[in-house]
C-alpha cells in the first residue's frame, strides 16, 4: 500500500466505529488516506477522529458553511488510486444502484475513475433482502468490487 492514495468513504451506519482501526492499518502500511463522511455517519464516529488518524481535512458538505471552502467530488475522484466505501448502509448501496447524488459522498463516486470497493454492513436479514441482493448485483455489473 506504501505510496497509494486510498479514499475511504464512511456512510451511516453502527459499523462506522470499526473505520478507526481501518485507517490506521491503511496509514500503517504506507498508504495516503483521505475521507468522505455522509452526514449520518457522524453519529457513528466522530469527524475529529477520522481527521486526526487520517491526517486529512474530512469532507461531509459540498461546501462548509463556515467560510465557503467548496470540497470538490472531481477532485477527490481524480486523487484517488481506490475508493473504499466501509460500512457501506443499505441506504447508501441502493442510491449508487440508481444513480442517485444527493450528497458528496455519491457525487464523488460517480466521479471516480478508479476503482471502488465496498463493504456492505448491516442486519443480516437487510442484507439477505431480495432488493439489497439486487443492488449488490447491479453495483457488480457497474465494476464495483463487493467484500
């Protein structure tokens, strides 16, 4: 991984709190590590923490309200060697299926030219729904790598 550059995408789910340990593994062993956090998924983890392991700004908002600095989705996209979307909700898995881009997260997704990886977590009988089947297999078709 020495050298990569992985973009890690956090979406809203109680498997969140496992994404500390995964960007120290990544930052471990060489890795570049930047982060996209859906706004649900700072109830599972904090910005602050993810920020700090990452040693990256965390982007959540297209812009910050703040002070106007725009987190540009092209950007990211074009940065990243891989993007890995942990925990991937069952909410988030069904929006990539359809196309849909209501946050930065999607925008940058469909502005990736690299691969993506995902890593579907919730209720096993979410998962084992004939839709949520569906999607996975569609995220398949699209390219994207399920574990």
């Amino acid at each position: 991984m020495r050298g990569k550059r992985i973009l890690l995408g956090i979406t809203g789910g109680i498997a969140a709190y496992k994404i500390a340990f995964l960007i120290r593994l990544l930052k471990k062993s060489g890795a570049e590590v930047k982060c996209i956090m859906t706004p649900a998924s700072s109830d599972f983890i904090s910005p602050v923490v993810v920020s700090t392991l990452s040693e990256n700004p965390v982007g959540i908002e297209f812009w910050d309200k703040n002070d106007g600095t725009w987190n540009n989705h092209v950007e990211y996209g074009l940065w990243a060697d891989l993007f890995i979307i942990a925990p991937l909700t069952a909410n988030t898995l069904s929006k990539m299926a359809n196309g849909s881009c209501d946050n930065l997260l999607l925008a940058t997704y469909l502005s990736m030219r690299a691969k993506t990886l995902v890593a579907p977590a919730m209720d096993l009988d979410m998962y084992a729904h004939a839709t949520t089947q569906r999607n996975l297999k569609q995220l398949e078709n699209d390219g994207v790598h399920v574990i």
